[in-house]
C-alpha cells in the first residue's frame, strides 16, 4: 500500500488557460470552488493530501519580460487563506500549504499554522521551500536571492526556531478548570529566547497547541542541502527526478539521510511526482499521449518559460538546435532540476531534450487504462521502495474525476491505496503504513 497525494502546481492559481476542460475560468479566478471540489473528490478517493505550491512572483526570467505570464494566467493567491475553506467540506484529507522560509517571519508562521491546525482539526501540513527567483525577494526588500545553499541553512535554522515555538507550551499546558479559573499554567509556557545565526524570538506562543501541535512538515528540495533539511524536519517528501533508477537513488539516499539525522527511513514518506496519461482503455491512452506530445512539440514555449522560472535562466536565449550549454553551477534557482535536465539532456539537442520530455510533469511516464495505470504504480513502488506519488496534472474537474473516480478504485481493488482513514489527524493517517 502506498500514500497518494496531488500537487496544485499553479497554487491558488489558474489552470488550464484557455484550454478544454477547465470550466470556466473567468468566473472561476481567485473563487475556491474549484478546489472545493477537488478536496471533496480526493477525499472520496482516499488521498493522502493535496499539496497547495506558492510563490510571489509574477515569473519574468523569460524573454526578460511578464508577457508569457499574464498572456497565460501565470497568477498565485495567497494558499493560506484557502486552507479553512479546502477544511470546511472534508473531515480527513491533509491540507499542505507552502510558505517561503526566507521570507516568512518565523514567529508570524508559528503562529498561522497552529491557528490553521485548529481551523482544520490538526490537518494541516506546511511545505517548506526557500524560494529560488531574484524577483520575490525583491518583493520582500531585499536585493536579490540569497545564494542556493545558504537558503537552506537559513531554512534548517528557521525550522528549528519554528519548532521552538511550537513547543513554548509543554504538553498539558492548557489546563481549562473553570472551578479554579485557570485557563493555562503559566509555568509549562516558556520563553524560547532563540538566538540565531538569522533569526530570533522571544516566545511563548500567545496562541493555543493545535490538535497535531506541530503540522505535517513537506519538503522538495532536491539538491544535497535540500535533502538535508528534509532529512532532519520533514515527514513528507515531494521529488521530482526522471527515471525510474534516479527516483531509487533518491528513496535510499533519504534513507541513508534520515538514518545519519538519528530518525527512521519510514519516518518520512517520500512521494514520486508524476502526471498519469488514463483513458478508457490503453489505445486510448497512448493516442492521448501522442496527442499531448505533438501539442508539446508544436509549441516549446510553456517548457521553455518554465525552465527559466526554475532555473533562473532565460531559455529562450538557448539555441533549440544545438546541446544544452553546460549550465553546471550556474542557476540560483532549482538546482537539482538544472542538474537532472543536463543528465537527461546529455549530448542532445535542446529540442531533441523536450521532445523526449514532452508528457507531463513527473518523474516516469505512467499511460493506460485506469487498471494498467494501478498495476505500473504498483510495480514501480515495489521497484522504488518509495511510499508513493504525488499528483501533477492539470488541475480540471476532468483530470480529477479520471483519478479519483478511476484510477484510485483500481488501486484499491488491488490493496495498493487506503480504502479508509484511521484517524482524523493528517500525520497519524500519513505515518500508518
Ligand atoms: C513536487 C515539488 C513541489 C515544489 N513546490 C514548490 C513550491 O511550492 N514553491 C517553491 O518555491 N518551490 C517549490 N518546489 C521547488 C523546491 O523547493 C526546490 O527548489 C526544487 O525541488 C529544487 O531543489 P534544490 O533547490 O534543492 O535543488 C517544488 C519542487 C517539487 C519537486
């Protein structure tokens, strides 16, 4: 059995732009129905949880310019605010929401992710990502990005102030005797006083330990740094790599990881991005594919932009016709997705390089019919020894019915998905198996 969780790769955003199936998008920007939705459907499904990404650009490393952006509705609300709505209309699925560690006051976040434990009954998780683009620490004062791996130390030290606070109040704390008025006992709430290399806080917490006291942490970062801090805070993790021998190298890494930082390898879930091609049956499916390849192809733009975004370079400086240029050590940005590209792209051309990766967002290539998708799922985990995939398509009611109502009962004819939830807190639910 493994754990299922989809990642809205847009945020609180826009999906599908001017595309079939997305519904109505005029109607629908900044609206939560959508997402209502999904949360309720993948519930139904029995989903693990539904990873909201964010970040505070509008992304302008392409071309130099905002066009292909606002063209395509590459727009973000802010996640957080989602969260209780998303918690409103389900009872068990975990919510994670991304903040920047860079950015973010880490008093501030304490204090909001235990508020939003309560608000949705100790289901929230929180991604913690450092941010990669110039453009959102400008919009934060400062000049430009902090250099990639001091990100991640900054990151490791806010994590640690963020516990802190999380544990200003002891266990037992919150005493609530009306009969001797005592609502709390002051003397197990203490000052953290956490001075840092970075950051500091006083503490306490002037706010009451939500139901999991400390949120579900997720972590993507990809790179040695990256795993790092995943491997001593997160209790999921979210990796995107291509192949099927890169995602193995990636669980038994963590492992090796989790093992140094003094926890278990299954102390944290490592998920495998991918984005299913399902149809009625397999011809179906691979015509599908097909389909969306020649889409891909006739069009390297949407790839081309993204690749800037994550990498902080502008690709459309890049000559389609000739290898990659050597980017090793150049991008501020994703790291380890500059790195897995240049792997992949090898001695090919740049256009040869989104050919080949012209399917989807993921790590493998998954197409067929609901059942064939549930039996690739099963052998590639079993190959893997991962706990499991995270969701990236398109976010449209079309694609999530194809998932919940498909291929999650194919999965579970098999026993390879959770046909319930033993409890109502995200972490218990996520640590079960
Ligand atoms: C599934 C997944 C989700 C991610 N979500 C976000 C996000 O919401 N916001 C963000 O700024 N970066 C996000 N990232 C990027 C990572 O935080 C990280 O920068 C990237 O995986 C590269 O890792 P590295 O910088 O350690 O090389 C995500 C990455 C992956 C694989």
């Amino acid at each position: 059995m493994f754990h299922m969780g989809w990642f809205l790769h847009y945020g609180f955003g826009v999906y599908g732009w001017n595309q079939q199936w997305s519904g109505n998008v005029a109607a629908d920007v900044g609206q939560p129905g959508l997402f209502k939705d999904m949360a309720t459907s993948l519930e139904r499904a029995g989903f693990d949880y539904m990873m909201i990404e964010d970040s505070s650009v509008v992304p302008d490393v392409y071309q130099g310019s905002l066009e292909f952006s606002l063209r395509n509705g590459v727009v973000r609300h802010d996640p957080m605010a989602l969260v209780p709505l998303l918690a409103g209309v389900t009872s068990r699925i975990g919510i994670i929401a991304t903040a920047a560690t860079t950015f973010y006051p880490p008093f501030l976040a304490a204090r909001l992710f235990t508020t939003l434990d309560h608000l949705t009954d100790g289901r929230v998780g929180l991604n913690l990502v450092t941010a990669s683009p110039h453009a959102a620490a400008q919009n934060y004062g400062y000049e430009k990005h902090f250099e990639h791996d001091l990100r991640y130390e900054m990151a490791d030290e806010w994590m640690d102030l963020v516990t802190a606070l999380w544990e200003s109040w002891e266990p037992g704390a919150l005493v609530l005797d009306e009969d001797n008025h005592v609502f709390a006992d002051h003397t197990k709430i203490h000052p953290i006083n956490f001075e840092g290399r970075f950051y500091k806080s006083r503490g306490p917490l002037n706010t009451v330990p939500g139901p999991q006291r400390r949120p579900v942490i997720c972590q993507a970062g990809g790179s040695p740094a990256g795993r790092d801090v995943a491997a001593k805070h997160a209790d999921t993790v979210v990796a995107l790599v291509s192949g099927i021998e890169a995602m193995k190298e990636y669980r038994d890494d963590m492992s090796a990881r989790l093992i140094a930082h003094g926890r278990k390898p299954s102390d944290a879930k490592v998920l495998f991005l991918v984005s299913p091609v399902l149809a009625d049956t397999d011809e179906d499916a691979k015509v599908k594919l097909e389909r969306q390849k020649a889409a891909q192809v006739a069009n390297f733009e949407p790839a081309l932009a993204g690749l800037s975004y994550t990498s902080g370079m502008d690709f459309s400086t890049f000559d389609l016709d000739a290898p990659l240029p050597d980017l090793t050590g150049k991008s501020n940005g994703h790291q380890s997705m500059v790195a897995d590209l240049q792997r992949v792209a090898g001695a090919k051309t740049l256009r040869q390089t989104l050919t080949d990766k012209a399917s989807g967002i993921g790590s493998i290539q998954i197409v067929g019919s609901p059942d064939s998708v549930a039996v690739q799922m099963g052998e590639i985990m079993e190959y893997v020894g991962g706990d499991g995939f995270l969701i990236g398509s398109e976010v449209t009611r079309k694609n999530i019915t194809e998932v919940a109502d498909g291929l999650a009962p194919a999965l579970r004819r098999r026993g390879l998905m959770r046909s319930g939830y033993s409890s109502a807190l995200f972490r218990e639910n996520l640590m079960e198996f």
